[in-house]
C-alpha cells in the first residue's frame, strides 16, 4: 500500500496502490492529506461520513478526493486516517477522522485547487488495485 508523488505540468500528481480497492481510497485520502500537510501530528480527533457517487471507479475516487478538499477548504480538517464501509463502482461510503489544521503543528505543503480529471485512472491489477490522480495547485 503506498502513493508516490511526482510532478504533472505545473500540477501535482500521484500513483496510488493498495492490495484492495477500500485499501486505495484509504490511500488516496493520505495522499490527498500529505499533499496539504505533514499528517505525522495530525490526530484523530474528529470524524466526518464521506459519501461520494460517480459514472464509474475512477470517478468515484475522484468524487471521494473532492468531498475530502471541499471540507478542507471548508473547515480546515486534516482528515488522513480512512475507513471504507461501502464501495462500489459507482459509490462509497467512508468515516475519515483527523484534526483542524493548525499551522503551529501542522506544516504547510500545497495549496490544492481541485482534483482534475487529467490523467485519471483507477483499476485492478495483477498486485492489487493502481490509481494515477492529479491535483490542480
């Protein structure tokens, strides 16, 4: 399970994998948290239901990344740690806990604008499931 970050034509972009599909949300919800801000102090301390629906897998996870920035921008909540309690092709259902940010604890990284549809992707494969996801900054 793990994400790797790289550059993307003035974005910034992310290879996901995780062995299961639940495992590759989990994933991209760090990921999306790392690219904001170090998560290593951020606790769970609150708790948010994320509910997302798309047209297909890729843009559920897309969807589901976007619910996570609209309450970042919103309530300025960190929220990495993820679990999926539903998932389909065409919805989820998730508890993402976290913190406020609080650049005091928190440090800073990237102002993200919105998570674009360039470049996504989202499927299974022969070592579990791969993701590419590219945030506009």
């Amino acid at each position: 399970m793990g994400y790797t970050f790289f550059d993307h034509t003035g974005d910034i972009a992310v290879e996901l994998s995780a062995p299961t599909a639940e495992g590759l949300f989990a994933t991209a919800a760090l990921a999306f948290a790392e690219a904001v801000s170090d998560t290593k102090n951020v606790e769970p301390r609150v708790t948010r239901e994320i509910r997302a629906t798309g047209d297909d897998f890729p843009d559920t996870l897309n969807r589901f990344i976007t619910e996570l920035l609209v309450i970042f921008d919103e309530d300025r909540l960190l929220l990495p740690y993820v679990a999926i309690h539903e998932l389909g092709e065409h919805s989820v259902v998730a508890t993402a806990s976290g913190e406020k940010y609080d650049p005091e604890r928190h440090e800073g990284r990237t102002e993200l604008k919105a998570v674009t549809y360039h470049g996504l992707k989202a499927e299974r494969s022969p070592e579990g499931w791969r993701a590419t996801v590219v945030f506009d900054v």
